[in-house]
C-alpha cells in the first residue's frame, strides 16, 4: 500500500522535447491543493447542515457540536468504501483525456474543482445552502464537454443521468418522508415535551430527547462522511491517476500472479459458458477480452501497460455485466454466485483508494465543518421556517437525511446532504403548520440555486477549460 506517493521527476511526463518536469510538479501539486480546499469548503458548506438541527434545539451547544460532526464525518470517510468515489470518476471521459498529455488533463481538473470551489463559496456567502453534489457533477459536465471539442470522447450521458436523477429524487423523496413521519409522530407520541419549541438559551430538551437528537446528528455526520467524503476521494484518485498512472491507475498491491490467476478462472468459466451457448458473440467477445488482459499483466507496471491494463480489466467487466443480464444466455447452478465473486474480484483491481488518500481528505473534510458552518445553520434553523424548530422537527428531518443519505451511499449513489435535509426541515414544519410555517423567501432562494447550480457550473467550467486550454 503507497502511503506516500514516490515524486520521482524522471516519473513525470515531459512536455515535447523540453523537460518540463518541474512545471508539472507545480501543476500537479496545484491540483492536490484544489480538492483538499474543495473538501475543506465541502466541510462547512455541507456538513453544516448536520448541525443545524441540535443547535437550534439546544441539544448541544456549537462548541460541542461542530467538532462531534467533524469527528464523525472523519470516520464515514474512512469507513464508506469508494462506490461513491469511482461513480464520480465515470462522469469524465477518463480513458480519452488519459491519451493526452497530462497537462490536458490538468486543465480539466482544474476547471472543475476551481468551478465547484466558486460557487461553492459563493452560496455559502450569501448563506445559501446549495449542493455540492450538483456544483461538482455540473463541473464535470461542462469541464468534459469542452473536453471533447478537442479530443475524441464524450460525457457518459448515462452515468449523468442515474446521478442526476438521484439528486433530483432524493430531496423530493426526503420531502414526503419528512411529512409522513411527522404526521406519524403527532398521532403516535402524545407527550407536550417532544413536540416543544425551545424558549431562550436555557431550555434544553429532557434526555432522551436530548439523546436522539445527538444520535440523529450523528447518523447524518456520518453518512455525509460517506458519501459526500468519497467524492472527494474521487477528485483525489482522479489526479493521482492523470499524472502517476503506473502507480496508481491499478492497485499495485494486489500481486500480478493473484490477478492472472482470477482471470485464467474467469476465462475457464467463460468457456464453459460458450459450450452451453455456442457461437454466443457477447461470451466470444468476453473471451477475447479476457485473453488480451492476460496478455497485458506483465506490462502493467509502467504508464501505459497500467493504463491499458486499467481499460482491459473495465471492458471485462462491463461484459460480465451485459452476460450475467441476458436472459437468453443458459447458465450452470451457482453461476450467478461465481460472476459475484469474479465482479468482486476484478473491481478490486482499478476501484480503490490508498489509506492516505481516504484520510486526507477525511481530515480536510472535518477541519471544514469546524470553520464557517454558521451561515449555512442559521438558514436552516431560523429561515426555512417561519417559528424556532421543535425538537420533534429536528429529529425528523435529521432521520429522514441519514435514512436517505445512508441507502444512497450504499447503492454508490451521490445525493446532496443540504437538498435533503433543507427539504426534509420544510416537510417537518409544512406537517407542523400548513405552508403557512413556510417561509416563501428562503425556499425560492433555495430553489433558485438549485436550479441554477447546474447551468452555471457547466458553464463556468466549460470557459475555465477553453481557458486554460489556450496556455497548453
């Protein structure tokens, strides 16, 4: 496992016939800077919302609670996987920009990460709880596209709009939660002191109140560390990947002998597969596939052997996938078992994240939710609505976050933490008192940047690249 990466000049790229290694260093650190400052701004743009709530119902005091959020966003990072992370990184034409020299692809990680860091402080200025998830998605969208005016490749249109959609879905669906579950609390607890509106700075909820407001915090803390974190991770093997390929484009821990033997395996099942559908051209393809990755193992150490290797292993894949989903095709018992197991194994090879990586940005990603968070809570918990939270409110929209944050981080789908907890904060108060409760103001202000998150970052973005695609 790489803990520090080897900075070797003679690794980096050269620019022409002129040495330019020294400038690349400059870049590349330049990029590394980006995503920890866009994870740091991530921190108390976004986890801020994780707060909002046990602040505003006196269950902790910020002192206390900012640095318990930090902490647990800290351990989602580490603990979340990196499904999340390696769906951000199918958004770009990865495979086209690794063909170009590396300062192509400096150019379109910097115009998304300086796009997203942007308008990122810029909603957060006006206290505007925005996305981050649709700030970084619409960078890459426009980033790419002016990718591809350029160079050969596309945006995946596909992966786009599964991500788009569960980022337009999630906050819709937190809403009618948030409702349902507070009209069910109503009729189920009858007891006045759940349902209270804190009065002044000394009226604290009772202790189980009090402990499942911390608790429902800290479930939104965590899982914001787990998905929101992991993008991050992405951004961060993204660069590694562009400019370190031979390192860090497969999972050089994982022995060369271990991996020829999953795919000598894998060949063996695809044959037998063949004999019970012959001439099956999706299976003929697989094997031909499988045969070229055997071939490129022992390549797999340099830059291009690993980068090639990476696309071997992804085509294997991708034609598992189209196999193990045509019906058409007879299958041995136990076959869907053997598919897992090989899916897991080859998935291994270019999904991963060293330790380090996933704990830098951990660090970066709790040090922000401990500076700048109070804007982005005083929305939430005083503007949203027109009266104070009750402690019913807060729980509610906190569990209906984590519940919905959670089951995204476990499909590997990115959804915005602010979307939907401001959404579930409106279906908790809108349950209270009729949209009456609402305040029309900040919800439009919401609503705007929601809508115009997405534009705008594609576009910004798409200048930033023709920008600085002229010094290339």
């Amino acid at each position: 496992m790489h803990f520090i990466p080897d900075f070797n000049l003679m690794n980096l790229p050269l620019l022409g016939a002129v040495d330019l290694s020294g400038v690349i260093l400059v870049i590349f650190f330049l990029c590394l800077l980006c995503v920890i400052a866009f994870e740091f701004v991530n921190g108390f743009h976004d986890t801020a919302n994780a707060v909002a709530t046990v602040i505003y119902t006196k269950a902790l005091k910020p002192a206390i609670a900012v640095p318990w959020s930090g902490m647990w966003n800290f351990i989602g990072v580490n603990v979340g996987g990196v499904a999340v992370a390696m769906g951000i990184l199918k958004l770009l034409p990865l495979n086209e920009m690794m063909a170009q020299p590396v300062q192509v692809g400096a150019c379109l990680v910097l115009a998304v990460l300086i796009t997203s860091i942007i308008w990122n402080l810029s909603t957060w200025y006006f206290g505007i709880p925005c996305s981050s998830s649709h700030t970084l998605i619409g960078s890459m969208i426009g980033g790419s596209l002016a990718f591809t005016q350029f160079y050969s490749g596309t945006v995946n249109w596909s992966k786009a709009s599964e991500i788009g959609l569960s980022l337009i879905m999630s906050p819709v669906f937190g809403f009618g939660v948030a409702v349902l579950l507070m009209l069910l609390l109503k009729r189920l607890i009858k007891s006045e002191k759940f349902f209270h509106v804190p009065q002044g700075d000394n009226d604290h909820p009772v202790l189980v109140v009090r402990l499942l407001l911390i608790t429902t915090c800290t479930l939104v803390s965590f899982f914001h560390g787990s998905n929101d974190g992991q993008k991050g991770v992405g951004l961060l093997m993204l660069i590694l990947i562009a400019f370190l390929p031979a390192k860090f484009a497969i999972d050089q821990t994982i022995p060369n002998d271990h991996i020829s033997s999953t795919l000598n395996s894998t060949k063996q099942w695809a044959q037998n597969t063949l004999t019970s559908n012959p001439g099956n051209k999706d299976v003929v393809l697989l094997i031909g596939q499988l045969s070229k990755a055997e071939a490129d193992v022992a390549a797999a150490t340099t830059d291009k052997g690993s980068f090639s290797f990476r696309k071997d292993i992804q085509s294997v894949i991708k034609s598992i996938k189209a196999i193990a989903a045509n019906k058409d095709i007879k299958m041995a018992p136990g076959d869907q078992a053997t598919i897992k197991a090989i899916m897991g194994d080859l998935t291994k090879v270019t999904d991963f994240a060293p330790i380090w990586v996933i704990i830098t940005i951990s660090i970066s990603l709790g040090l922000g939710t401990m500076i700048g968070w109070k804007r982005i809570v005083v929305t939430i918990g005083e503007k949203i609505g027109k009266t104070h939270l009750s402690y019913a409110q807060g729980a509610t929209a906190e569990l209906v976050a984590a519940g919905t944050i959670g089951l995204s981080s476990g499909l590997g789908l990115p959804v915005s933490t602010t979307h939907v907890l401001s959404s579930g904060v409106a279906g908790a108060m809108i349950a209270s008192g009729g949209t009456s409760n609402i305040n029309g103001g900040t919800i439009r202000s919401i609503a705007m940047a929601w809508i115009l998150t997405l534009p705008v970052c594609i576009g910004v973005a798409y200048l930033l690249f023709l920008l600085f695609h002229l010094f290339v």
